[in-house]
C-alpha cells in the first residue's frame, strides 16, 4: 500500500546518488515502496505517512491545500502573524504527509510573506533553503521517477528565487539579480518550446502576466543600477501591459496583485524623482483600493505629501496610527518605515532629539531584519540629526559611514547622495569651501546631467526640482561665496544651454491620425486651453552640448565634468558649442543670461572682451517682488480669470505713465545691476542680446528704466523713486534681442521667396466673439493693415495666393495642411498673428498656434470641439522647414522661456530653420480694448515691414522707441505698453549654431 502517490516505476534498488544518501521519504524510498516492489523492508526506513490509509491521507492532503489558501490571504491583507500562524500548520502537514514538496511551497510562501514585511534576512534564509532543498528534491524525482512532485516543486523555486531577486537588487548584488531573472527567462522559453501537454497551462504563461513581474523586478534592478528614468518609462509600459490582460478571468487575480506592486513602485520612483504630485495620485488608488495593513502602509507615504502641505500634527498623528496597526499585524519592516517618517516630520519640525529616537528605532528594526539599504539611511537621517543640533563630530562619523557604505554597494545614485550630504552638512559647519566645492560640483552636474535620461517631461522637472535643483542651488551660493565668477557664469552658461529635440522628423501633416490621449472633458476654453498631448512623444530635452567660452579659452567646467563622470559614471557631452553670438560690426553688443538656482544668478559680458565675465546673484525675494509687479500689470490671465478681467486689470495698471514708469523702475532696480547699467550708458547705442530664466521670461526687457544710483536699504514701492533722476530706458540706449539656447538644434532655413501670411485664421467650431474668436476684428478696404497688404501685393507676389489684402485676412483654409504646402516652396518670411496658447504643464511641447485645423488632421493635441491646435511638437516632428524671418503675434508666443524646459513654438520655429523670430512675451489685448485705434493692426504692420527690412531688431526696436515717445507724450490707453513693449525678437542669425544632433 502506498498511500497519496502513483506506484512508482522503478524499483529503490539502485544505488542513491550522494545527496539522498541516508535520506527516507515517503513515495521514494520507504518500506511502502519496498514491499510495492517485493523488497526486503528492512533496508529500507519508515516515514510518518506510511502509517496512513489512502483517506487519511487525502483528507490531510485537502486540509493542507486549504490552509495554503488561506495563509496567502492572510498575507494579501499584510496579516503577516496570521500567515506565519497558517503556513506553520502547512508545514506541520506537508511532514505528517511526508510531501517535500508541500513543505517547500510553504516555505518558499514564507519567502514572499518575511519580504513584504521587511523582514529581510528570514526571507534570504527561507529562499535559500527552497533552492538548496530543489537540487535535492529534483535528484530524488529523478531517481525514483516521482514527476508528479516537479511541478509544485518548479514553482516553488520560481517564487524563491524572485524574492531572492528583490533581495539581491537591494544589496546591490545585481549582477546575481540579473543572473536568476535570465534563468527564470530560460526556463519560461523552455516550457513554451515543449511539446503540448508536456506543461500544465498555468506554468507557460499564456497571458504574459508572469513575465510582466519580471519586468516590475527588472525594474528595481534599473532603479538600484542608476537608472530611475529608464525604470520610470519601463513601470508606465507595464501599467499598460496588465490593463491589456486585467479582465481575462484565467489571470484577474494575480493581475490586481501585481497592478498594485507595479503602482507602488511607480510611487517610489515617482516620490524619489520629485513628482509628489503623481505619486500621491498613486497612493491614494492604492490606498482606496486595500484595507488594514495595506492601507496603512500607503497612509503613511500620503501622511508625509500632508505634511509638506502644511498639516505635520495631522501627518504625525495619522503615521503613529498606521505604525500601531503595522506592528499588530507583525509588518516589522512597514513598522521601521512608519519610525523613519515621523523622524523626518519631526526634524521638519526642528524636534532633532526625538527624530533621533524614531530614526534609531527604525535602524534597529532594518538591523534585525538584515536590511542593508535601511542602515544606509539610517546614518543619513542621524547625520543631519546631529548637524541639525550642531555636533559635527557625530555628524562626520555617520557621513563617512554612510559614504563607505554607498561606495561598498556600487550604486552611484547612493554615491551622489552621500556626497551631496556631506557637502551640505559641510557648508553649514563652515568647513574649508574648496574641499565642500571638491564634493558638490561633480555631485551637482552628474545630478544635472541625469535630469536628461528621463523621457517624461514631469519627470524631468521632478528630478531637476527634489535633486539636480537643490544641488545646484547650494553650490550657485558656495560659488558665490568663493568669488568663483568663471565658474558661476559658466554654470549660468551650462543651465542656459538646454533645450529640446526631436528624435526624429516622422509626423507628417496630411497623414493619417497618430494615438491620441482623451479629449479634454471641461467645455471651457480658457486662454491656455489645449486639450491633452501624448506622453510619448519622440520629443526629448537635449542635455547641453559641449561648450566653449571663448575663441582663447576653454570651459573651466569641463575637468569637472570628466571627474563627474569618473565618480558617477555620468557622460561628458560631445562637440563644442559657441556661449557668444558674433559681434555687430561697428557696435558692442552684450551678452545677459539669467538661471534660476534657489536664487536667480545673472551673468554678463560684451563681445569686445569675452573672457571678463560680471556675476551677480539675485536675491529670490527680490525676483518675487518683480515677478510681483509684473504679473499685477501684464494682460495675460491668471489662473481662472477671464480673459477680458485681465485685460481690464492691466489697463489699469498701465493707466498712467506714472504707474507704468514705477513698474519700470522696480524692474530695473532688482534685475539690473549697477556695473551693467553704468556700462550700458557709457556705450553708443549697444545691443543687448539676453537669455532669460524662466522666472524673468515674461519681462519687458526695453522698457526697463536706468537707476541713477542705488539704495543702501529695501526700499518701499513709494521710495523707488528716489533711485532716478531721468526717465532713461534701456530703449532709448540699446537695441534689444533674445538668444536661443545653444542646446536648441538648428537647420538652414528655406530658400528665399514670397511672404506667407496667415492672419487671424478661422478657427472650426469657434465664433468671431468666441474665446478663440478673431483677433484683429472686423477688416475693411479701408483698414490699415488691409492698406498695407495691398502695398504688399502690389510690390510682389505674397502667398495664399490673393487678389486683395483682404483675401488674406480671416481665411478658412489656413491649416497645417497648407502651411506645409507653402512652406515648401521658396519664402523670405512667415507671418502669423492669431491665438497662441498652451496648457497649464511644463511641457514647452505643448504650446500651439490655432490655426484653421479641424480635428480630423493628424497632430499630437486632442481636438477641442471641432478643431486641433498645431502644437511646438507638431512643427519640431514635421518635414517643414521655416523661412529665415518668422513673426508669431499672438497671447504669449515667447513663453519658452518660462517653461523649466524651454521649447514651444518659438523654439520649434528656430530648430525648423528660423534665424529670426518675432513674438510677444504676454498676452496681446485685441483691439476692440482701445475704441478708435487699431494697436493689434500696427503691431503686425510694424512686425511685418522690419522683417522685410536689413535689419529687424533695429527696426523694431526703433518703432518701440517711438511708441514710447508717444506714450511720454500722452498716456492714453490706445498708447499704452500693453499693446506694443511685449514684442521681442528672437535673434539666432549670428550665433553660429547651425548644427544637427
């Protein structure tokens, strides 16, 4: 009699290879099996099942399959002590049976369950022995030809070995990581390459949700490599992958189990990135979606995004509450977790020796549970818990702790953070600057120069914002403090170097519709109204190219580029790229750009002397009292306020010359310091070529007025006044131009030929008085601009093709489709004047002209009703090529540069061949504002006619400056700066940046 098994095919005469000498069990090699083949018993041993009946056997059998059921439900709610409870019954039955095999299945269950509690060094022991016990296992089911035991045994080693995966990715052991995932492969290829029913269904993966936890491991193992980016894209690609198979019955459990891991660790990366935002959008559906534990695992990452948002008694308390059901349910490593964010809410709080406790307590949990990572941010959190209280001895021995222990694991995220602590914690001691400078430049540009390896736009800016950002913003004030000014400007030169690419040219304007995200539900159409954008566009922020600073000299910053790379395995950019644009024959020009880094850090030079460079930092007070004034005057709407509210609060802010003449002189005062302007007033009618940093992007730069001298302390906004004794603006000195990022690619622009005009296209769906109405209002044959389109038409041909000014005017067939056809033939200049909008992202891409699209061309905007914006990303993918002169009139057209990724249609314009672009930097109030004028018909008259000219910049610099006069001389709202000082060129002809990447 042999109860529970199949009779076995070969009888247990041979000889036993070593591994099972000595070694009974029941179905291999017990009595049962010697009496089956008419063996003497006596050589053999007895096992506790042959003492079984078939029926006591199967019922022992059924119970233990029951109780496996049930300890892994008890470990899907995180009742970690219940499932220790239940699996030691399984194993207490798998002995009575004598089943090897149900006794690994419970111990390799046990693997999974100690991970996820964080008990990590029970959960190496228990996976460790599930392998050691296989190799066994497998030899005696060979030997003794019982395969009905390889199955459960096979999928025993497959869970062991994922925890061991996990494990092996978290001490840094990745090569082993990487090794037991393409085992796993190996094996899952050999299963599906057998013969039909050689493999029961379940183990070839038919739905791919095995290989979809793969690839959630492999991610860890990119995340632990120091590749967050290429693990941020990989987590959104299997999100997809399992909403693809999340309603197939045969998978719908295992693939809700691994949404959830697959979310949690999108959480992670996002948090560790700096997109709080989208992680607490993660965290929520999780935390919506579980009960008990679980829920109180994500409380307790939600609790923290509610303390930076203002609540840290609420925070703290919702923490303890999660900790106290963690601990009950035996959740050791979520309870160490728990410890760990309360010290950080209480060192946010200033509470250093009570943050001690909770961090201690932490590390002794990360101690007994063998987790290597958490001592590593234990000495973090003890480091600045003792430079919080000023013992900087303590401080240094748990940063040199914390760096040995970063270099021991290989990781050079780790490497880079502890640098950048140390380097910190140094700054505030008051360490020797130059060995603090020795440690946080090459950390801050391997943190800058990672930024770029995310495809994500949010992603990008989360990164620069929780980690390039910071860094750079302490070493900017060291610099500062150093008198470093090569080194600042240069930095400033680096981060004004940025921009975006296309990676290829494949969107085609006349083909068929690419995938598109959901249309936008909300019916309104405020002035930033788009409609949603692919996350996957082929459009990429390019890191900034190799630069030199000048014809004599090289960067400074490049060796400590090379040693960035030596230490963090960061890449030094390639090429090199002219910072200056070729001077103007017979005049100085100067060279401004702005970078925001905590501060706002400007530099300065002039094209006769390169290699003297002026830095200055702004303090971030003052650029908010700036950016302060000017948001209160400019026309371009604030968040939900309508469009003709704004127009009317800037008209009012611009009601009087007194008013506008106090908001050019607060602008002045904290933006232009006071070896720039003394220079500027010693050269004859220089040109002023300036990069602005997002925080300065909408600024007016030529109607800021000149101090006369300087205040010795802050000034109240009546005071201001007392720094002037002239009205003297930076128009009536200089010649005033934009500079492209160097990081922008450029192309040569389309040969010479007719003007192309698109002028207040017609927008499907849209009325003449709607949001996205007409921009220059009713036109007659008598209208001024109709009058010089006719001059125009008489000179030469212009195209569309038209008899009359008026027939280029409010036309319904201004597409991209025509745009393409035009542009494809030879054009001297392209001018548009209409709506421009973007959405409230810090995508650049996403910025559009509204031309006469309907929705059923290709773009990567979702349509809005009946229309489609053609977006920055629409052109900057296309085949067009722009004429050499391009003016985009219309509400905010140069806001690149204020998006931290400066690239929308201004930019788009310049990388598709545009040497020189005409945009305004706020919104343009149309003219039905100013009853009796046609300010909106003079701008694009003015535009239109210097673009046509030799020299646009001075052209249109010298029509500001009259309208400047006339305004001196009658401040009338027809007069005012809101209709003409937001006009800007954008100057790339002289900046020796023709190149493709």
């Amino acid at each position: 009699m042999l109860a529970g098994f199949p009779p076995p095919l070969a009888p247990p005469d041979r000889p036993p290879p070593p591994e099972l000498a000595g070694a009974v069990s029941h179905g291999y090699n017990c009595r049962c099996v010697a009496e089956h083949f008419g063996l003497d018993p006596a050589a053999c041993l007895e096992s506790p099942a042959c003492a079984l009946t078939e029926a006591e056997y199967n019922s022992l059998l059924a119970e233990a399959f029951a109780v496996q059921a049930e300890a892994k439900r008890l470990a899907a709610t995180r009742d970690v002590a219940g499932a220790h409870q239940a699996y030691a019954r399984m194993r207490q039955l798998a002995r009575q049976l004598d089943r090897v095999s149900l006794e690994v299945a419970a111990v390799s269950d046990l693997a999974t369950v100690c991970y996820s509690a964080g008990d990590l060094r029970n959960a190496r022991q228990c996976a460790e022995v599930v392998l050691s016990v296989f190799a066994v296992s497998t030899a005696a089911v060979v030997h003794f030809g019982q395969y009905a035991e390889l199955r459960m045994l096979e999928g025993s080693r497959e869970v062991a070995e994922r925890v061991l995966i996990s494990l092996s990715t978290e001490d840094g052991d990745l090569g082993r990581a990487r090794e037991l995932l393409a085992d796993q492969r190996r094996r899952a290829a050999f299963r599906k390459a057998a013969e039909p029913g050689q493999f029961p269904r379940a183990q070839l993966d038919p739905h791919g949700a095995d290989e979809l936890e793969l690839r959630i491991l492999e991610v860890r193992v990119q995340v632990a490599a120091g590749d967050p980016a290429g693990a941020r894209d990989a987590i959104d690609e299997i999100l997809t992958g399992l909403d693809r198979v999340a309603e197939v019955d045969e998978v719908r459990d295992q693939v809700a189990s691994l949404r959830a891991m697959a979310r949690a660790e999108r959480a992670r990366i996002r948090q560790a990135g700096g997109e709080e935002a989208d992680a607490t959008a993660d965290l929520l559906r999780l935390n919506a979606r579980h009960e008990g534990p679980t829920a109180a695992k994500f409380a307790i990452s939600l609790a923290e995004t509610r303390a930076l948002d203002g609540d840290l008694p609420g925070a703290m308390a919702t923490i303890v509450k999660a900790r106290d059901e963690l601990a009950a349910a035996g959740v050791t490593g979520d309870v160490a977790e728990a410890s760990y964010a309360l010290g950080t809410l209480l060192l946010l709080a200033g509470d250093a020796a009570r943050a001690r406790d909770q961090f201690e307590h932490a590390g002794k949990l990360w101690a007994a549970n063998g987790d290597t990572p958490g001592t590593r941010r234990l000495a973090s959190a003890l480091a600045r818990c003792a430079a919080a209280e000023g013992d900087w001895r303590s401080a240094d021995e748990h940063v040199a702790q914390l760096r040995a222990a970063a270099r021991e694991s290989g990781e050079w995220l780790e490497c880079l953070r502890a640098d950048y602590l140390s380097a910190a914690i140094g700054c505030e001691r008051g360490e020797d600057p130059r060995a603090v400078l020795d440690l946080l430049l090459p950390a801050a540009l391997a943190a800058q120069e990672y930024r770029f390896a995310f495809a994500s736009a949010p992603a990008r800016t989360a990164w620069a914002n929780s980690v390039a950002g910071p860094a750079t913003a302490l070493l900017m004030v060291l610099l500062t403090r150093l008198g470093e000014t090569r080194l600042t400007a240069e930095l400033i030169e680096r981060a004004c170097a940025v921009g975006a690419y296309p990676e290829n040219r494949s969107l085609n304007l006349t083909g068929a519709l690419p995938a598109l995200a959901p249309p936008v539900e909300d019916g309104q159409l405020p002035l930033a109204a788009l409609g949603s954008v692919t996350s996957s566009l082929p459009l990429r922020l390019a890191p900034p190219p190799g630069l030199r600073w000048s014809p004599s000299s090289p960067m400074e910053l490049d060796a400590w580029s090379r040693l960035a790379a030596e230490r963090y395995g960061c890449t030094v950019a390639p090429g090199t790229v002219e910072t200056w644009p070729a001077a103007a024959p017979g005049r100085e020009t100067f060279i401004l750009r702005y970078a925001d880094a905590g501060h706002t850090y400007l530099s300065w030079r002039t094209t006769s002397d390169l290699d003297t460079v002026h830095t200055h930092p702004i303090d971030a007070d003052l650029v908010d009292t700036a950016r302060g004034f000017l948001a209160e005057a400019s026309p371009t709407p604030r968040e939900g306020e309508p469009v003709a509210d704004a127009v009317r609060r800037s008209l009012d802010a611009f009601g009087s010359f007194a008013g506008e003449q106090r908001l050019a002189r607060v602008l002045a005062l904290n933006l232009l310091p006071a070896d720039l302007v003394a220079q500027l007033r010693r050269a004859t009618r220089p040109l002023l070529r300036i990069q602005p940093s997002p925080a300065l992007a909408a600024v007016p730069w030529g109607l800021l007025a000149l101090p006369d001298r300087r205040p010795d302390h802050v000034l109240d906004a009546d005071a201001v006044d007392t720094c002037f004794d002239s009205d003297t603006r930076i128009l009536d000195l200089a010649d005033v131009s934009l500079l492209a990022p160097a990081g922008i690619p450029r192309r040569e622009p389309a040969p010479a030929g007719p003007p192309v005009y698109l002028l207040d296209p017609r927008i499907p769906g849209h009325s003449a008085f709607g949001e996205l109405g007409s921009v220059l209002g009713k036109q007659n044959a008598t209208s001024p601009l109709i009058r010089h389109l006719d001059a125009q038409l008489a000179a030469g041909p212009a195209r569309p093709a038209a008899a009359r000014g008026l027939d280029l005017v409010r036309r319904t067939d201004t597409d991209r489709r025509l745009l393409a056809g035009l542009l494809a033939e030879p054009c001297s200049r392209l001018v548009f004047a209409g709506h421009v909008s973007r959405i409230q992202d810090v995508h650049g891409a996403q910025t559009a002209l509204h031309l006469s699209c309907p929705a059923d061309l290709p773009g990567t905007a979702a349509p809005i009703g009946a229309h489609r914006p053609f977006t920055a990303a629409d052109l900057a993918l296309s085949e067009v090529d722009m004429p050499a002169r391009v003016a985009l009139i219309g509400c905010a057209s140069a806001s690149d540069f204020g998006l931290p990724e400066p690239f929308g249609v201004l930019l788009a314009a310049v990388a598709s061949g545009a040497g020189l672009v005409a945009a305004t930097v706020w919104a343009l109030p149309t003219s039905a504002a100013a009853p009796g004028a046609d300010p909106m018909a003079e701008l694009v008259i003015a535009v239109d006619t210097a673009l046509a000219g030799p020299d646009p910049v001075a052209d249109l610099c010298a029509w500001q400056r009259t309208r400047l006069a006339r305004w001196r001389e009658q401040s009338e709202p027809a007069r005012s700066p809101v209709f003409w000082a937001a006009l800007t060129c954008l100057d790339a002809t002289d900046d020796g940046k023709t190149w493709v990447r």
